[in-house]
C-alpha cells in the first residue's frame, strides 16, 4: 500500500528516521509537506507545534510528518485528539523506530507501514505461540554477534511477528519488554541479554 493509494494518515516503523523521511519526501511530491523530525525525544514543544500547524487552513492536502527515536507520554497525549479527528486537508504520518515507542491509544488511531524492519521477520523461523528453550538458545546462538543497529531492527521483527504474523494479542508485560528492549540497547546492553528477556516472557505466558 502506498501513500498515494490511501491518502490517509500512517505510523511508519523504520530504525532509519531520516532515510524514511527521505523517502517520504519523494513519494509525496508535489504535495505540501511540513516536517517535525528530532534527534532524540519528541516531547511537549515539539507536539504543540505540530498542533499549531495543522490548524492553518488548507486548501489541498498537507502531510506533517514527525519523527523521532521516542515520544514522550505528555507529548504522545496531547497529540490524541488532533490524530482521532484531524483538520480538513490534514494527514499525519509518524515515523518510529519501534511500535511499542507509542501509546496504545496512539497506535489505535493510525494504520501501520512496516519500513525497513520486515525482511528480518524471515530470520524469525519459529511461531511466538510454540516457543521453547530450544528455539531460544538456536535464535541466541544464531544472533550472537549482531550489532546494535541490527539488534533493534530483529526487536521489531519480533514484535511484527507476534502481533502480525502469528496475531498473538500481548500481555501488558510483553508490551513493556519490547519498549524496554529498545531503550535497553540505547543504552548499549548486550543483544543476547534482551532477546533472552523477551522472548522467555512468551514462554512464561504459556
């Protein structure tokens, strides 16, 4: 599905903020495009002033496109009502390293592209649903000297594939897990330790 063909708002999972917004760029030409992309957190000045632009009137159709690497809750809140009913010309796309970065309520809300993320979900050979000790320690053993980059790409292939490919409905717990896996290799810890965390909590859910 493309932008052209929906013409509607969207969440965009991409671990590259900036090459997405690129792309963004030159698939929605010549449409008016108005960018709020950050280099670390998106937070309250940030979505006030994304809220002051969509209420300038249109006469076409306007994308303002944010991006960041996390939003805040106060931010992700104050944002609710202008993504539930947008202004006349208006449409929203959020670009997000990783889906479980947005409140529930936020996800809601917009439909999801997947952007650079869904070739991983292929290293992925075994079903969340069915999974044991044996799948885990051959995906650990597997995925041994990943870089961080390539870590937080496979954290959101793994969220694609339960929530997508094998449509588990996640636990409170499991949500947090992939939120903290993320920020967890922000802060450089090893791959191993956070894939072991995540992936034993769908064990434990059996």
């Amino acid at each position: 599905m493309s932008i052209h063909e929906s013409n509607k708002s969207h969440i965009i999972i991409s671990s590259d903020i900036e090459s997405a917004h690129e792309k963004l760029k030159v698939q929605l030409h010549p449409f008016r495009i108005v960018s709020f992309i950050e280099d670390g957190e998106f937070k309250i000045e940030h979505a006030k002033a994304v809220i002051s632009e969509s209420y300038i009137s249109e006469s076409q159709t306007k994308y303002i496109v944010l991006g960041a690497k996390s939003y805040n809750t106060i931010s992700q809140n104050a944002l609710l009502k202008v993504l539930e009913e947008p202004p006349r010309n208006i449409e929203f796309i959020i670009i997000v390293p990783t889906k479980a970065n947005l409140l529930p309520t936020v996800r809601s809300r917009l439909p999801i592209i997947q952007g650079d993320v869904t070739h991983a979900v292929q290293e992925i050979d075994f079903n969340l649903l069915q999974i044991d000790y044996a799948n885990i320690f051959s995906f650990l053993k597997q995925h041994a000297r990943i870089s961080k980059g390539e870590a937080k790409t496979l954290v959101e292939a793994l969220y694609y594939r339960a929530t997508v490919v094998d449509k588990i409905l996640c636990s409170r717990q499991q949500l947090e897990n992939f939120d903290k896996a993320y920020r967890l290799l922000e802060l450089n810890s090893k791959p191993q330790n956070v894939f072991s965390m995540l992936l034993m909590s769908f064990v434990s859910e059996k």
